[in-house]
C-alpha cells in the first residue's frame, strides 16, 4: 500500500470512522477526496493583496548571553524587530517586512545562523476546519458496563491492557509530584476528567513565541482544534469514577499552547514551549505534531538549518533541565530510513512542491532531534498501524495509536479501533494517529519517573526501553489483505523499525 499525500498537519488527527491519520485513502471503500470534504485535509492560507508582509524569524546566536548592542543593532538596521530573546540557548525571535531580513542578518558578526519561520506574512490568513473527533453520544456513555474498580468508559479503551496500563494501576497511578507538559494546540483544564490533575503553573500559551501567562491562555478556543485536550486525557484523566482514564491517572498534566488559530505550529511557538516547560519544572513533555511550514528541515537550506538549530537547542535545553521529551513519528507510513522520501506538503502555509529529500539530513522535527523519544503506533491487534512512520533507528518504541478496525478490530467490550480521549467542554470521543500513540509513552514515562523520582531523562529513557515488551518484525506487513507488501520491516526482535525496542509496558514502569 503506496502512503497517499493529502495536505494535513500530523496535530490534527482525523475524525473517527471516517480515515485514520494519514488519509482516508487508507480506508476501504473511501476515495481519497473524502479527505477534502470532512475538512481532514489542510487547505493553503489565502493572502490577501492587504495582508501585512511581516514574518517571524528566529535568529541564533551564542548561548548564555543577551544578545549584543552590535546583534540588536544590525537587527534593527536589517528591518527588524525583536519580540523576545531565549539568552540561555541563544535564539532571539524577530519580526520584519524586509524579504531580505534573514539574507542579510546572517553576514553580521555573531549571527550563527537565521531563517524564517514561516512563508505566509504574519498573522496567517486562512482558518482550516480540522474536522472533529467521533464524539461519545449518551447512549453509547450509559451502554458501556465497567467493571468494579474500573471508570466508567474503560472498558471502551482496548488501549490501556494492551501496555499494562490496567493492571499497572493496581500497583500504582503515578505521582502527583510528577508533571507531564502537553505541547500542543491547548488543554481545556476545566473537563471533569483534566481539572483533578492539571498543573496551571507549568501551563502557558506560547502561540507568539513570547509566554502569555493570562489565566486560561492556554485553552483551546470553540474553534480550535481538541486535539490537545485529547492528548491530555489518554496521559492523566483522573481515576476519579467519571469518564475515562489515563495512562498515568495519578500525575499532573499541563497545557502549553504552541498552535495558532488556524492550526500552525511555528518555530518560535515550540521554541518557546520546550523553554518554558524546562523553567518549571516539567518532568515529560509529549509533542504530537511536527513544526510548519516544512515537514522536513533540510540542513543546507539557511532558513531550514535556523528552525532546526534553534528548536534542537530548545529541546535539549529542556532535557538538560530534566525532561525527557516525547515526540510522534508521523502518519504517512514513511520509512524515516530510507535513502530518500518524497515530501509534497512543504511549506503547507504558502504554496507545496514535490520535493524529494533525504531524512538523514532533513529532519522532521522536534520527531528526529537528538534525545527525543520517536513513537511509532499500533491497533488493537498490535501491529503497526496502517498510517504510522517507521524506520529502522529511528522508531524507539510503540504504542497504540489505533487503526480501521477493517484492518485491526478490537476485542469485545471495546467497539472502535481508535483511540478514546477527553474533548473540550466535558465530552469524550475517539481519535487516531501516532499522535495518539505518544501519550501512552509519555504517560509510561511519568510513571516510570513517579517510581523512581530522582532518575534522569537518559535514566527513564533507559528504563523505557529496557522494560518495552520486545515484539519481533511483522512479516510481510500487508495491512490491508490485499496481496501486496505496504512496509517493509528491517531489524531484529529486540530492535526494528517498525516497533523499535518494542510495547511500551505500564507494568513494569511501576514494578522495576
């Protein structure tokens, strides 16, 4: 099965019973423009001929300092402006109207690099109708029959048993000294299942790449995407006898919002995400997205090798500060190892080109930085689903994401092959994508933190994959029945790339 490339960002996972992460295209029976009218796929922002010309940058310079009279002069002769400066890795964001900004500043003495964050003029000027989740009706919520001790949606979540999750919290639900920070398009902290866990210190809004501590920045608006709010129900929903649980129901969850109105995560947003999580305190951070315009940054492009440089410095700040970062790897079953890729959706806020690229040296980012943890995702029968990324070295763990339960059905209770999570203004439903996949990693990892609080990132990412539940190459991987091999699987039982170390295991997070 040959992946389909629609315009879609990996944050905005699709509706439920309708495609599942890559594209509809991945269903039987569903032509790709399916995709089109349930708003799954990104259209292109429409600039107007008024629009504002001013783009965001970010420029890079030495770390641990202020930026020097001489740089914030030739920063302001250049046409720009600075909007704020993160000293201690050295990346200062700028906004300019001069297309010539980032050519010219980088000839100044001390500017290691710059680059634009974006290729649409500041702010964007389309809005994009992500689609919504398959919302949990009454009847479905009053249908399901959980057991003593259970929430009551759980037995609607295939997902937990299949990492140990369940039997995990008879052990343990993790501590609430331990804080998971979900980069993302915003937490709705006042769901029934969110409020009991959530940490509002360690949440911000970081859409202008400066923080904005406003009380409730950090939701999601009406029109905004759920998905944040989703990913924060699989990683702490409360055991509290109301909806659902999460993977960790016993830790804290913040909501760091680094996706602007119409769905964009730029450099200076996730640059400013990771910083803040580092400042306080934040023990995982799950980043279920890839940052725009460019799903890969080519190191020999300037304004490409900028972003990656300054969001590889915040990343492994925040490591340094003690957060073992979490990343999905993509719903367009690539294989991040190949020798090279074909990307048709870069930049996705102007105007796309096929582009073939080589992933060794273009990178999808913050997915393929050093450190970060890559998730690949699994369906109810635990092999990997249709859509995930994979990649022999570059997939570090597995988790369930979900999948069409025409190619993965779930045992009974459970009914949907996809992903059960919170939604904004007290609702549950169901979504799927190895954005999915990622918080049940997180949400193990805060466990295995909640065990041992004095470990390290390198140590809890040590025990992550030490404890993984080692699952050996699925061949021939063909997902669809059809005949016709649609992964290819390389690497041994105890690491390949399609399941890296293996399942991620809850159990032995509170166990070892």
């Amino acid at each position: 099965m040959t992946a389909p490339h629609p315009r879609h960002r990996r944050a905005l996972a699709i509706p439920a019973g309708m495609a599942v992460a890559a594209s509809l295209a991945f269903l039987p029976g569903v032509p790709a423009s399916a995709a089109e009218a349930s708003g799954a796929a990104q259209a292109a922002p429409a600039v107007s001929a008024d629009s504002a010309s001013s783009l965001s940058y970010v420029v890079n310079v030495r770390p641990g300092h202020r930026p020097s009279a001489h740089v914030k002069r030739a920063i302001a002769k250049a046409g720009g402006t600075i909007v704020t400066s993160y000293d201690r890795i050295g990346v200062i964001v700028v906004h300019s109207s001069d297309p010539d900004f980032a050519k010219n500043v980088r000839k100044v003495r001390g500017v290691q690099s710059a680059g634009a964050t974006r290729t649409a003029p500041l702010p964007s000027a389309a809005t994009t109708d992500t689609g919504a989740p398959k919302v949990l009706s009454s009847r479905e919520i009053a249908a399901a029959q959980a057991a003593e001790g259970q929430d009551p949606l759980q037995p609607l979540q295939w997902d937990l048993p299949a990492i140990k999750a369940d039997q995990a919290h008879e052990k343990s639900l993790g501590s609430s000294k331990v804080t998971v920070a979900v980069i993302d398009t915003g937490v709705d902290d006042t769901h029934p299942d969110i409020a009991p866990n959530f940490d509002r210190d360690a949440s911000v809004n970081c859409v202008s790449g400066k923080p904005d501590t406003t009380d409730g920045a950090w939701r999601p608006s009406a029109a905004e995407s759920p998905h944040g709010t989703h990913v924060a129900g699989e990683i702490a929903a409360a055991k509290n006898g109301v909806g659902m649980t999460g993977v960790a129901p016993g830790v804290k969850v913040a909501g760091i919002k680094v996706s602007n109105p119409d769905g964009f995560f730029y450099t200076e947003a996730v640059v400013c995400g990771f910083m803040w999580a580092a400042e306080h305190g934040v023990d995982v951070t799950n980043n279920s997205y890839y940052t725009d315009p460019w799903y890969f940054n080519c190191k020999d492009d300037p304004d490409q090798k900028a972003l990656l440089e300054a969001v590889t410095r915040a990343s492994r700040y925040a490591e340094r500060k003690g957060a073992v970062n979490v990343a999905a790897a993509g719903n367009e079953n690539y294989d991040l190892a190949a020798d090279e890729i074909t990307d048709p959706v870069s930049p996705n806020d102007s105007t796309p080109s096929d582009r073939v690229i080589d992933p060794s040296e273009c990178l999808d980012i913050p997915t393929q930085l050093p450190g970060v943890v890559t998730v690949a995702s699994t369906g109810a029968k635990d092999l990997k689903s249709s859509f995930s990324n994979h990649g022999l070295g570059v997939i570090d763990i597995a988790a369930p994401g979900g999948d069409s339960t025409a190619y993965q059905k779930p045992e009974p209770p459970a009914t949907s092959g996809l992903i059960l999570g919170t939604l904004p203004g007290g609702k549950w439903g169901y979504m799927a994508g190895t954005s999915m996949a990622s918080p049940h990693v997180a949400g193990v990892a805060a466990l295995i933190k909640s065990t041992h609080p004095y470990a390290s990132p390198a140590m809890v990412k040590a025990l992550l994959y030490a404890q993984a539940d080692a699952t050996p190459c699925t061949k021939p991987y063909d997902i669809d029945g059809d005949g016709k091999v649609d992964a290819v699987c390389e690497g041994s039982k105890n690491r390949n790339g399609f399941y890296g170390w293996g399942m991620a295991d809850a159990l032995d997070a509170v166990t070892w």
